[in-house]
C-alpha cells in the first residue's frame, strides 16, 4: 500500500487550468482500481492519494502521468506501507 503526497510547489498557479485534467487523471485510478481514496492536505497544502494493488515501479509511471506533476504544480513523494494490523473495516489491506 502507498501514501502519496502531492504537495504544492513552483509552479502552483498553473493549478487551475490543469484541474479538469487531473481530476480526468484521478478518476482513471479509481476505475483501474489502484486509487482507494484521494483528498486535500489542509491547509491548502495540495493533495494526497492512498494506493494499492500496484507495484510501486507502475505507480511512479502513474504519477508521471497527473498534469499536475508533469507541470511542476506539485511535487511527489511516496511513502510504501506494510500493513502489519487494520481494522476490520480495512482487513482486505492484509493480503
């Protein structure tokens, strides 16, 4: 399982004219069913998404892809968890 982090950085202003396409891009990842869950980092810091069921080579080639990314609006970073206990409400994360 992955965190990723997708924090805003130099070139931030371009956010706008991107977000169609990389809410295009998130919405792939749910449908190819690598993307469990994706939201914002408060304060207005940029975004995070929780991945699975994909190698972390396939992940980062993912990543490349985001608009944001590509343009520089946030910068990445990739956190790999092994689950070692969850709650049940998550035990499909233990395989």
């Amino acid at each position: 399982m992955f965190v990723v982090t997708l924090k805003f950085a130099e070139n931030r202003a371009a956010a706008a004219s991107l977000m169609q396409a990389h809410n295009d891009w998130i919405r792939r990842g749910f449908e190819d069913g690598v993307f469990l869950t994706v939201g914002s980092l408060q304060p207005g810091l940029g975004g995070a998404v929780v991945a699975d069921g994909v190698e972390r080579a396939a992940l980062e080639a993912r990543l490349e892809e985001d608009p944001f990314v590509a343009e520089g609006v946030v910068s990445v970073e990739i956190l790999e968890i092994t689950p070692a206990r969850t709650d049940a409400r998550l035990a499909f994360l233990m395989n």
